[in-house]
C-alpha cells in the first residue's frame, strides 16, 4: 500500500530532528545542537489516526554556512521536497522570520505542495508569536511545544488533512540490506552506484554519513531498501554520548534490523584490518547472510585470489562468506552485488524437511561417528529445522554436553556440503536429556 511522504524542513535548529523522532515515537534521527547533524533524508514510519505514512527528516537548509556539505544539504533536502506529498516547515518562534526561512519558502512556494507551517519553541505557548509568520506566504501557522508535545495533535490533524484517500492492501514484503564496513571505504558512492543517482552525501571525509538511511527501491521486480550506515569505528576511540557513538549505535542497530548486510572493504589497501574483521563479526553473531563487496578495486594492490586468501584467513570464523570486487567509481563489478544479495537471502530463508535432514544426518555420523566420553558413546537421535534467517536445526543427543567443538564444526561442514548455505551462518543446538 503507498504511503504519503511528509518531508520536514527548515533550517538549522528549529528542532526538526526532535519532531520527527516525537512523531515517530523512538529516537531514530540525531538531535544535537550542533548545526548540520543532519546531512541526508532519514526515514520512518509513522501513523495517525489511522493514516500512516512516511516521515522524512532532512538537513538545515543555511544560505550562509561555510559549512562545505551545505550544497549538499540543501540539494537532499529539495529532493525530499520533490518527493513529498506533504510538506512541514518548521521555524523558531522565540528567533522570529529570518533570512533562511524566507528562503525556505520560497522554495516551497516553487514546490506547489501542500505545506503545514509549524512554529516551534513555543514553551509557554505565546500564540502572539505566531502572527509574523503570515508574511512567509504559507498560510495559517500552528503554535508548537515538541518539547512538551503542545499543540502536536493539531498540527497532525493538520499534516493528515492533505492525504488522499487511502485503500487497503497488504503490506508490502520489503528486504533491508544494510551497507557496513568502516568509515570512508565508499559505502554512501556504492549505494548511490546502485541506485543510478546521488541520493547520499559523499565526502573523503571520514564520518561524513552518521545516521542510518533507508532508500526503498525495486530489483528484479522485488521491493527492497538499502540502509546506509555511518562507518564502525574502534568502539574505545568513540564516546558513547557523542554523535559518532550514536552512529555507532544506529550501525549495530541496522545491522539487527536488516535482513542482509553488505560488508564493504577497502580493496586498495594490502590488509583486512582489525577493524573489518570486527564488523564482519558482528554480523556473523547477528546471524544475518551477508555478502562481502571489495570497494576501490580499480586501484588494487594485489590479485583476487590474493585478496581471497586474506580474507579467509582474517575471517575464518564465517568461511561461508561470499566476494564481489567492485569499483563504485567505475561501476565495474557493481552489477554482481544485488544478485549475490538476493542468492544469500534465499540460502538463509531455505527450510529443509526433516526427513531430508536426517538421511544427513546419518550418513555424516556413518562417515564419521561421535566421539565416545569416559567410555561412553555420544548418540545423536535425531534432527530438526526450528527456524530461518538463519537456518536453525535441533539436533538431540543423548549427551549434549560431552561433544565437542570440533565434532559440531564437521557436522556443519558436511552439511554445508549438501545444501548451498553460502552466504549464510546456520545455527546448531544440541539438546540433551537433561535438558528434554
């Protein structure tokens, strides 16, 4: 079913990020006092109601910032302008009309939308305050309190007004991948790569990316969205309380939430560092399949199969793992990405009978039989697929606790052999009597 879009604008500090995230109920966008926090589109869900629809929070627009991302703030920010259905211009009530905001709506003004002009700041709800903002052009302003929600549902109300009529339908099946990997290794150019525009700032300027940006699109006639991620850094270099450790936060927390990650590395460097190995280990215990994309490969160092051997042994705890060598410059390679994406999706998705799963199970045990304990033989009985996403098995075991490691690593191993899980952890459980 679609649903209309509201963009928020204004200009710096009006506390857009703290509206958008009070609508949407969690704290998804950054708010700080620090101007141009917000640098791309965030999006989210959120209803009223009965009318749901999608909020877009969107960077200060500043005409006279030195800030060297400005151009690109304000270029995200039309874009989510051209997008809307609906439009909230926020402005300050205690600063009053000022050169940005008249500004601002004279791009609005151009957009020929639907706008809800909200004055904000309004802690003591002096309405008085409104009347100047008449002058924008934009209609009847409404008093605001985000802080303290006053005036919230009016302004809601407001907002819903201009919805078109809404039909029912089922939701629609979205895939989330998520692009991770460190900072500056070109996640934001890869995921404007593959969209065929520039819908992400792009900077050589570590951290340029701090919130996690969700971007709906369609491949192979399937609905999907990618999520770019501000880049994990060493967690003791970070402060927990600052940006940077939010962004941190928001990376672990989009990893979680996606149903694939792309890993990216930095194929022009001679080593998989410490800290690619941690993200890749972080979505190996999240139990997401995942897909390693080798970024800047039209200045490597080394040949695949180099490359190949580095990886497998910096990331031996996921041997599963499948590569692309792209160059998000060139676009060489980038076409293999969203394929690979879609073949680690289904290898995690698979469900596997359980009759099939047991002629495995025994032909690996007659291969290879458990290993006996203080003179005791290990018998494994029985198999069975609790879940997906990923692939989960119950194995019971009439000693769970005395097989070892290396038993359970052959088991996957071997079954790995029969059924293609590349891309993919899978999950083993033993379950003993004890435990029955």
């Amino acid at each position: 079913m679609y649903k209309p879009i509201v963009a928020v604008v204004g200009r710096p500090n009006v506390g857009k990020s703290t509206f958008f995230n009070k609508i949407c109920g969690k704290r998804i966008s950054i708010v700080d006092d620090e101007p141009g926090v917000t640098r791309d589109r965030i999006y989210a869900d959120a209803s009223w109601c009965g009318h749901n629809f999608t909020l877009v929070d969107t960077g200060g627009i500043d005409e006279k910032s030195e800030d060297a991302f400005q151009k690109d703030i304000r270029k995200q920010a039309e874009i989510a302008i051209a997008e809307a259905d609906v439009i909230v211009f926020l402005v300050d009530g205690r600063a009053g009309v000022t050169a940005n905001d008249e500004e601002v709506a004279s791009i609005l003004q151009r957009s020929l939308k639907p706008v809800v002009l909200v004055v904000n700041k309004l802690d003591n709800f002096e309405i008085e305050n409104i009347y100047e903002f008449y002058s924008l052009g934009l209609g009847d302003p409404y008093p605001l309190s985000v802080l303290q929600s006053k005036g919230l549902g009016d302004v809601l109300d407001a907002i819903v007004s201009h919805f078109k009529e809404q039909t029912e339908n089922e939701d629609e099946n979205i895939t989330k991948v998520a692009i991770v990997g460190r900072p500056n290794v070109g996640k934001s150019s890869l995921v404007n790569r593959l969209l065929g525009k520039q819908r992400v700032v792009v900077s050589d300027k570590e951290g340029t990316t701090r919130d996690a940006v969700l971007v709906p699109f369609k491949y192979n006639k399937k609905d999907y969205a990618l999520v770019d991620t501000a880049g994990l850094r060493r967690q003791r270099s970070v402060e927990r309380e600052s940006i940077e450790g939010y962004s941190v936060l928001r990376t672990m927390s989009a990893i979680d939430e996606a149903d694939v990650s792309v890993i990216v590395i930095d194929g022009s460097l001679d080593l998989i560092s410490e800290q690619d190995v941690k993200v890749a280990g972080y979505v190996d215990q999240a139990g997401k399949p995942s897909v390693i994309v080798v970024n800047k490969w039209d200045i490597k160092q080394k040949s695949k199969d180099e490359f190949i051997k580095m990886l497998s042994q910096s990331l031996a705890f996921m041997d599963y793992f499948q590569v692309v060598f792209v160059s998000a410059l060139t676009g060489q390679g980038t076409g293999q990405i969203m394929e690979m994406v879609e073949r680690v999706h289904q290898n995690s998705s698979k469900r596997i009978t359980t009759g099939a799963l047991n002629d495995m199970l025994q032909e690996a045990i007659l291969n290879y039989q458990p290993p006996a304990r203080n003179g005791k033989q290990i018998k494994i009985k029985y198999i069975t697929q609790a879940s997906t996403n990923p692939p989960t098995f119950v194995l019971f075991v009439n000693d769970a606790k005395a097989l070892n490691f290396a038993y359970k690593r052959y088991l996957e191993n071997r079954f790995r052999e029969r059924i293609d899980f590349a891309g993919t952890p899978i999950r083993f459980i033993f379950k003993g009597k004890e435990e029955d």
